[in-house]
C-alpha cells in the first residue's frame, strides 16, 4: 500500500491557481475535488468538478495527490459493483442477473481501467484525479464515475431486449402495425387474428 500525505491550505493563507482541481474542505467537514473559478462580473466563486457552484463555504484547500502507476498497483480494489453484487448473490443465489454481471467482471478487457483513465484525464484533468490506494480511486467523484463505468459496460455487453408481441394488444411493440395484420405474428398460429 502506497499512502499520500495531504497538506490543507486555510483559504485565508491563500489560493489555488484558478481552474485548477484540487481537494476542497468544507465548512460542513465535507471534502470534495472542485476549482477555483470567475463569474461574469469576475467575483471568485468555487466549483465542483461538474462545474457547479458550491453552496457550503471552502474553508481549505490541497492539492491532488499524485498516483505514480509503476509504484502503485493494487490488485483488484474493493468495489460499490463488486458489493452489491455480493450482496445480490446472497438474497438470490441463481439470479442470473448477477451470473451475468460476474461474466463480465472476469472477461473484462485489460484496456477498460486504462480507457476510463484516458476519459477522466481528457480535458485537463489532473493526474491526481486517477490516484489510486488499495481500496480505489483516491478522489471520490472518480471512483464514482469508475462505478458508473462498469456498469455502464455490464450493460453494454448484454443483448437489448426484444419486445414481444401479445395478442392482447393492438398495434405490434416491434413493427407498429395492427397486431391482427402484423407480419412477424403470421407465423404463429396461436395468435388469434379475430
């Protein structure tokens, strides 16, 4: 395990480089990565990483810590996808929801944690948003989109649904025509067509 040291800058000692990402502290306790920014009339407003405004008043601020990926390799970092999973499996040992998600976790391409760094890093981002330690991302806002990640490729791996067609209906899910007229039921005979 590999650990950073982070250094908190009290806002009234100074201030970041504008539209620079950093680890912000909040007076709430919270901690998030966002920037100092301008508006229009060139007042200083902080950010998230999303580009929204802060409510809560920054007290502190640091910068990234820095992820060195020849140092750092953990192996396979706990997951939220990975939990829910266990947990899922647990409450339906057969579900072949999970059956597949577990599919697709262990057939996962190489490249997957690699394209999602490029993606975070595009724009400018700072090294520091992919810093990782034994547990995950460092910076919370990209663990969680490395979440939404693989899910979003769980999904993309599996077959779209096709709708079928009822005869309890009236017009055809898949073609739109009058389900007494619809082409793709003429094969099946246990359609009434009234």
């Amino acid at each position: 395990m590999t650990t950073s040291t982070i250094t908190w800058t009290p806002v009234a000692d100074g201030l970041p480089d504008v539209e620079s990402n950093v680890l912000l502290g909040l007076s709430s306790g919270f901690t998030c990565e966002g920037f100092l920014d301008t508006d229009h009339e060139g007042a200083q407003v902080w950010r998230d990483v999303c580009a929204i405004e802060i409510e809560d008043a920054v007290v502190a601020w640091a910068e990234l810590p820095t992820f060195d990926s020849h140092a750092n390799t953990p192996e396979q970092p706990a997951t939220l996808l990975q939990q829910a999973l266990a947990e899922l499996e647990m409450e339906c040992p057969r579900s072949t929801v999970a059956a597949a998600i577990r599919a697709h976790l262990a057939a996962q391409p190489t490249d997957e944690r690699a394209a999602f760094e490029a993606w975070v890093l595009q724009g400018g981002t700072h090294p520091g948003a992919i810093g990782r330690d034994d547990i995950g991302y460092v910076v919370s806002v990209t663990a969680a989109c490395w979440e939404a990640w693989q899910a979003r490729a769980v999904m993309a791996a599996q077959p779209a649904p096709v709708p079928q067609c009822s005869p309890t209906l009236t017009e055809c899910p898949r073609c739109k025509n009058d389900i007494k007229q619809c082409p793709m039921l003429a094969a099946s005979p246990e359609v009434p067509r009234g």
